[in-house]
C-alpha cells in the first residue's frame, strides 16, 4: 500500500430540507454573498425563491448563467469581477458540478491579483480562496465533496482539471429532493460519470480488498439506482442513494493507498467537451469500454476477471479471457440500456479532429504514466474505435 496524507474538511449536511441550515452555517462566513446558479433550473424548482427567503438578511450579489462545461470567459472572469467589486465574503453556489467548479475558479481567483488563468493553469499556486458553501442539484460529478474545479477555455480548447485543497467546500447541502427533476439525460450520464470516477480508480496497480470492495459496492449500487431513478424519477430512496455514491466518487477516497492510476478515460473525455461542448458523463460511457478492451492484455487481465465476477455477477468458472471480455461487453450494454448514446457520431463527433484532439490529449494529459500508459496511437486507436 502507498503512503498517503488524506483530508476531506467539507461538511455534507444530507436529506430531505436540509437547507433549514444553510443560515447558520452562512451566518459563520460572512454577510455578503455571491449566488452563483445555472441557466434556471434552480428557480423551476423553488430552490432560488427558498433560499432568497432563507438569506433575506444578508447581501446577495448574483452570477446566473454558468453553462455546462463551465467558461472561463465569461463566467469565471465576471465572477472574479463581482466577487472584487462587492468584496464578497463567501460564494453560495446552486446547482450541479458546472457551477459548483466555476464557483471554485471564482474563489481562488478573487484573492488573487493576476489573471485567475494563471490559477488554473498551475503556472501560480492560490495563497488563498474565499470560502464556498453548495446546494447541489444533480448527482454526478462529486464535487461538493472534491477540491477540483473543470474550467474550459473555448479559443484554446482547453479543459482544464484544478485541483486545490483550497477549493474544497466548507459545507455542502444534499437533498435528494432537489434531484428529481433532473432530467433523464443527464440522470444516465450522471451515472456515467460516477461510475467512471470509480473504474478510474479501480483499475490501478496496489489496490487493497478494501477499496476494491468499496468500488465494487460502488458500482453495483449505482447501476440499480440509476435504473430506479429512470423509472420513477421521484423514487426518494433511489435518488438518495445514488446522491451518496456520486460524492463519494471523486474525492479520492476509493483510492487510498493505490498507485495513481492517471485517469485516462477523463483525460480524453476532457478533450471531447473542450473541442465539442458534449456532455461529460456521454462521452464518459462511450471512452469507457474502448479503453477498456484497449488495455485488456495479460498484465490487467486479472483486474477485468474480478471486476466481471464481483460487479457483473459472471460466471467464474469460464475462461478468464472470456471473463474480461464479457465483462466489457456488459459496461457497454448497461451504458447503452439507460439510453446514452454509445457513439461519438451520435453526439456529433466525426472524425474530422481526431488526429488533433490524440496529439492534444497526449501533451496535456500525462497519460503516459496511466495505469496502462497511453502515447498519442493509443489516444487516436481508442477515438477512432469510440466513433
Ligand atoms: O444550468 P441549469 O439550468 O441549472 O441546468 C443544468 C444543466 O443544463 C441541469 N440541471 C442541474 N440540476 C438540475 C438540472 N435540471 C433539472 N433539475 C435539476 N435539479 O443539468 C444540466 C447539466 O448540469 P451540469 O452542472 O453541467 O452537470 P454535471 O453536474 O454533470 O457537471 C458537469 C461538469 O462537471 C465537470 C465536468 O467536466 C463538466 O464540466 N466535472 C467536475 C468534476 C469535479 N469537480 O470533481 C469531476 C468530473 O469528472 C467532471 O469532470
Ligand atoms: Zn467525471
């Protein structure tokens, strides 16, 4: 097992009105706020009204409009603007992982003198950030629950992963309530995606029983509760669980003592929605199983074996080629069964960037020291099989 120093200081505040706490835990952060939300989802639900109502004391300041893939220009920058102007105490961000991420970029980058692209970047390290508190509205990325921020630049086709201690969440509110009108496109690829931060971290080398159980358990849980939440998208219990696992997904808590695994499949996930504006979690599931019969040799044939038996239930009595093989076989069907679509020309990906996008994604991305290390004829291989 690898060394590790771990921390996660976000308090997760859970379940039906949980918000009844949001006074209180602002109260301890300060009087002047930035909102920051979506495109309006927020207010269909009630959420906006319910919390103007909740901090009619204090003094809000807004940033509506975060888009998915969330821009830094102009989301970042007029956050960073607003957050000087009005000498902001605290961020409250609403919504799902854009804005929770553009919120991040907006902390870090108002106690900062510079351009906060230097921020994101990594070409300056944050000596500070203004302290974020979420309500998060859709299950997915985790990030009420991580220190990273995915802030994408349109003119470079940059997509750009920051990761901070400084940006975790002082506190983030969980009501699954809050999820049931997430439509069922992006319930599927929320699933996707969470799925995906779990095999990212599952397909590593120095994995214990213990964090291959917790990712197993992952998984499993996900595929039925994303079922469940298809079905009936009001089905509290299912929304709550799958709520659960998707914060657990990408704060590094599967992962504790493993070698890095370099998390390819986002790596070139980054680079499709950077260059297309797709949704994450889609081209998630479509990279996924192309990666994964990409790999699959003698060294990672023992990881597929039980992955298939222990999260699909395959016959461990058969060949362990055929196991693997089934197994990926079967990521690919579910992914397909709860309607994402499977194919980057569904999604509106020719092959007209491919050659582009692998040398991008091969510069960027470090994937030469993944799990399975990736040059850029692995990138371009696993495009050209995902179209
Ligand atoms: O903009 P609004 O109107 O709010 O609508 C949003 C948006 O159109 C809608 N939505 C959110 N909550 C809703 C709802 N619709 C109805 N009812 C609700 N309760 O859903 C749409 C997608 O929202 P978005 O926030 O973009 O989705 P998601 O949470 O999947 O976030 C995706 C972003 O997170 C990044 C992705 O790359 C992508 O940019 N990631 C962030 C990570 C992190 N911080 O740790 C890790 C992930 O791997 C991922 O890369
Ligand atoms: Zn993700």
């Amino acid at each position: 097992m690898q060394n590790f120093d771990y921390q996660t200081p976000t308090r997760l505040i859970f379940g039906e009105n949980a918000i009844a706490k949001l006074k209180e835990v602002m109260s301890a952060l300060g009087k002047k706020v930035l909102l920051t939300y979506g495109g309006g989802s927020i207010k269909k639900i009630g959420l906006y009204d319910k919390v103007k109502d909740l901090l009619k004391d204090f003094e809000i300041t807004e940033l509506p409009g975060i888009q998915p893939n969330p821009k830094y220009d102009p989301s970042v920058l007029e956050g960073v603007r607003l957050c000087k102007e009005n000498k902001i105490d605290v961020i409250l961000a609403v919504g799902g992982g854009s804005v929770l991420d553009c919120s991040k970029a907006i902390a870090a980058g108002a106690k900062y003198d510079g351009d906060p692209w230097d921020l994101i970047s990594y070409k300056v390290k944050a000596q500070a950030a203004l302290p974020i508190v979420d309500i998060i509205t859709l299950a997915a990325t985790g990030s009420e629950y991580d220190c990273g921020g995915v802030i994408s630049r349109t003119e470079t086709n940059d997509k750009i992963g920051y990761v901070d201690p400084l940006l975790f969440p002082v506190a983030s509110f969980l009501d699954p309530r809050y999820t049931f009108t997430v439509s069922k496109k992006q319930t599927a690829a929320g699933c996707a995606d969470a799925m995906n931060h779990t095999i990212e971290q599952y397909f590593a080398e120095d994995t214990t029983l213990l964090n291959d159980g917790f990712c197993e358990s992952m998984l499993k849980s996900l595929m039925v509760n994303a079922r469940k939440c298809l079905e009936n998208p009001e089905d509290y219990t299912a929304r709550a669980e799958m709520m659960l696992c998707c914060t657990y997904g990408c704060n590094g808590i599967l992962s504790l003592g493993n070698s890095e695994s370099g998390w390819p499949c986002h790596g070139i996930e980054h680079a499709l929605s950077a260059y297309y504006d797709i949704t994450h979690g889609e081209g998630l599931a479509i990279i996924t199983p192309r990666w994964m019969k990409h790999i699959l040799n003698g060294h990672t044939l023992p990881r597929f074996v039980k992955y298939g038996i222990n999260v699909f239930g395959i016959d461990a009595s058969l060949p362990k080629q055929e196991i693997a093989e089934k197994a990926i076989d079967a990521t690919y069907e579910f992914f397909e069964s709860i309607g994402i679509p499977m194919h980057l020309r569904e999604v509106g990906i020719g092959e007209e960037r491919l050659d582009e996008m692998a040398h991008h994604i091969a510069v960027n991305e470090g994937l030469e020291n993944a799990y399975v290390p990736l040059t850029e004829k692995d990138i371009k291989e696993i495009l050209v099989a995902s179209l």
